[in-house]
C-alpha cells in the first residue's frame, strides 16, 4: 500500500525537502518564475501521502513561513496554504495510494488549487487585491511535477509497484 | 498496558483538530505581521539563514551565462565596442555641458542662499532573489544593513527609479518595485512640469493618479520625479506614458503608463543613500 515505507528515511526525507528549497532559491525571473511549480509543497504533500508519521502540519508550517520569507509576503499566508493542504492529502489519503501516477495527479490538482486559492484569499485580505490570476499557474506546473514524481517513484521501485498500484 | 479508563487508541488528536490548531497559530501569525510587525525578527533570522544559500544557488546561472557569453561571436564584440565608443563620445559632450550647469547652479545657489542638495553616497547592489509578485512585487539586493541601507532609500538602474528599500536585514535588503500595487511615487511631467502622484498596477505598470480632465498629458510624455516628498531626488526617470483615456464616471483621466527601468531585466542597480536632510530653519 505504501510505495516508501521502507525506504523513507529521514535521510532521504531531509534531503529532498532540502533539495525542493535549494531549487526554489535559484535566482528564476520572468517566464520561468511565473511556471515555477511549489517545489516545497510538492515535496510536503509527498511525504506526508508516504510519511504520514514523520511529516505532516508541524513541517508544512515551517516550510509554509520560508515560503512566505522567500516571496516577502505576510508571515503565515503560505504556511496556512500548506497545512490546508496537508489536511486535504490525509483526508484523502487511503484513497490517493489506490491511483497510477496519472490518476493520482489529477486527484491532486484541486487540492493544489485549493492550496493556492487559501493563499490568494489571506493575501488578499491581509495586503492587496491579487494582481492577476497568474498565481493559479503554478497549479498546473505543481500538477504536471507530481505526475513526473510519481512516475519516477513508480519505476524506480520496479514492477512490483506496478501490480499493486 | 492500558490502566482501566484509559483510552486506548487515542495516541494523538485527529487531522482535523491538528488543523485547526495549526490554523489558529498561522492566523496569529498574519496578525502579529500584518498589524504589530512583530515578526521582523523571524524574517531576519531566515534572512540571515538563507543569504549565503542564496548566494550559492546563483552560481548556476553565472556559470551559464559564461557559457553563452564563450560563444558569442568576435564580430558582434566589435560591433558593441564601436557602438560604446560613439556613445561615450557623445556623452562626453553631455558630461562637459552638465559640469558648466553645476557651476552656474551653485553659483545661484549661493547667490539666492538656497540650501545646497545634500551629499549623496552610492552602494551598488546586484539582484539576489526575486519572489512571487502575486501581491506586492519585491526583489531581494545582495546588499543591506552592513553597506549603510535604511529602509526607504531610493534604487534605481541606469535607465530609472527601480523602486524603494522596504525590508534591510544584515547582509541583504528587499526592494519594493515602482509596479507594485500601493506604491505611491511623486512624479511630475516632464514637458509641462505638472505634479502628480503615481502608483504601481501591478504587472509592470503604473497609473498616474488625480489627473485632471482637462490635464495636458499624452501618450509618450516621460515622468520624473518631483522631489516634493524628500524620499526621492527631483529628476529621476521613473515612467513614460503609454496610454491616457477618459471615462466618463470619473473627473479624472485615466493614465495609464509603463516603468522606464528594467525591473524585470536589471540585475544591477544603485541606491541611492542621501544624509538625512536637516530641516530647514
């Protein structure tokens, strides 16, 4: 049922979680920062689909204020997002790990956009109006890198999964 | 194991009251930010946490540019280097012409006893980080409370006013840009010396607000600022006007203009660090 109960160290946790921050503290500008998908809500909402036991709110918390940091925005406005989002995955957790990689990024994608919708609202009544719907964009790309990671996932624990999924 | 009324499988709250536990710390904290800046301690402490990954992760990027910039070819060089040449020359002329205007400036200063403008120092600065302008658009200098900045101070690029120091931490600052949504900017038209007030859109444009219908402004007048407001020097370019309408629930006209910098391009600016101006008696 659970595609990393083995190899879900904290190593490995760590260390992709620490890469999702890396890669969004590369200096990305015009077209690709507008594409850019929430690499560290990918990475939260992964491991707490997996590693329900090991990262879930306190983790998404945090990483949601660096998130808020990194984008000068109002602290807590990504990091409500994020635990939003963590709940969403839990409640549908059972129910996630049945899908293939495809059907479960479909699955995922409303609860990116409810995520990126909890954003819009906070930052909306707590600084401006939202300049533009661009910030549903990422929704889309978050989507599309899930599908990719879920495939990878797949194919890197071989046929087995495969069966099972 | 379990002793008799004990509960036995409640180990932890559920999901939901985990939720609205993490929602009640995450609504306090867009409070404690939003109304009492009690946060800005949190924000240096990543700020301080996270510069030199920062300065790391550009890296990449640098060494892809020197990459591109290998294969760029001789001829295009030269081409650049005339280029450079003739403008040099041509401002060489402008220096020699502006030189004479300072001279006779000061000279009337004096002559009227006007308060000479204050001495200004320049802190170069490169773009460190850009975020999500979503909201409010930012960038993050790689210079801050160590290189002399204040929150306030006036940044701009070679070709204009980029936008205002919002944030300083110690080794880096944010930048609020001229575009973004609530930024207010004292400008005046350039041909007609009209004074007006210019805001951030969003998106990469300003409007130019409280213009009079009967206003003389059109498409293609640049605005600098004004200086009224002792934040930024007079004569700044800040935007050029790309477009004026009327509406008709309005007594105003609606002017609608772009930034004159490269906010999305530049990736190095000045900032402008003005003495404190002494009031005058």
């Amino acid at each position: 049922m659970n595609v990393a109960t083995e190899t879900g160290s904290w190593r490995r946790i760590l260390g992709t979680l620490i890469l999702a921050v890396l890669l969004e503290q590369l200096p990305w500008s015009g077209w690709a920062l507008a594409l850019r998908p929430d690499f560290v809500l990918v990475g939260v909402l992964f491991w707490t689909l997996h590693q329900p036991a090991r990262i879930s709110f306190g983790a998404a918390f945090v990483l949601g204020l660096l998130t808020d940091f990194q984008d000068g925005a109002v602290f807590g406005q990504h990091a409500i997002a994020y635990v939003v989002g963590v709940y969403l995955v839990l409640f549908f957790r059972m129910r996630l790990l049945q899908f293939d990689p495809f059907r479960q990024a479909a699955q995922l994608f409303p609860v990116f956009l409810a995520v990126q919708l909890a954003v819009l609202l906070i930052g909306w009544l707590a600084v401006n109006p939202p300049a533009g719907l661009a910030m549903l964009v990422p929704v889309l790309s978050s989507t599309v890198l899930w599908y990719l990671i879920a495939l990878f996932v797949r194919l890197w624990h071989g046929k087995g999964m495969q069966d099972r999924a | 194991m379990a002793m008799p009324g004990q509960l036995m499988f409640a180990r932890r709250l559920g999901p939901t009251a985990r939720l609205l536990i993490w929602l009640l710390v995450g609504v306090s904290c867009v409070v404690a930010d939003v109304r009492y800046h009690a946060l800005d301690g949190l924000r240096s402490g990543f700020s301080l946490l996270l510069q030199p990954v920062r300065e790391a992760m550009r890296a990449p990027t640098d060494i892809a540019a020197e990459l591109g910039g290998f294969f760029i070819r001789h001829r295009l060089l030269q081409k650049e280097r005339d280029a450079l040449l003739i403008e040099r020359a041509q401002l060489l002329t402008g220096v020699n012409a502006a030189q004479e205007l300072a001279r006779e400036n000061t000279e009337l200063r004096t002559l009227l006893q006007l308060q000479s403008r204050p001495g200004q120092q320049l802190v170069h600065a490169a773009l460190l980080y850009q975020g999500h302008d979503w909201f409010a658009q930012r960038i993050t200098l790689d210079q801050g409370g160590s290189a002399g900045l204040r929150s306030g101070l006036p940044v701009v690029d070679a070709s204009g006013l980029v936008g205002q120091v919002s944030r300083v931490y110690p080794g880096s600052s944010e930048v609020t840009l001229v575009s973004s949504p609530k930024q207010l900017t004292p400008v005046m038209v350039e041909r007609t010396g009209q004074r007006g007030l210019a805001a951030g859109s969003g998106q990469g444009r300003m409007e130019l607000r409280y213009m009079p219908a009967q206003t003389d402004i059109r498409a293609g007048d640049r605005l600098l600022t004004s200086g009224i407001d002792r934040v930024y020097p007079a004569g700044i370019p800040v935007a050029r006007v790309s477009r004026v309408s009327r509406s008709q629930s309005s007594p105003y006209l609606r002017v609608e203009s772009l930034p004159l910098a490269g906010l999305e391009r530049s990736r190095a600016v000045l900032v402008l660090v003005a003495e404190p101006q002494a009031t005058a008696p």
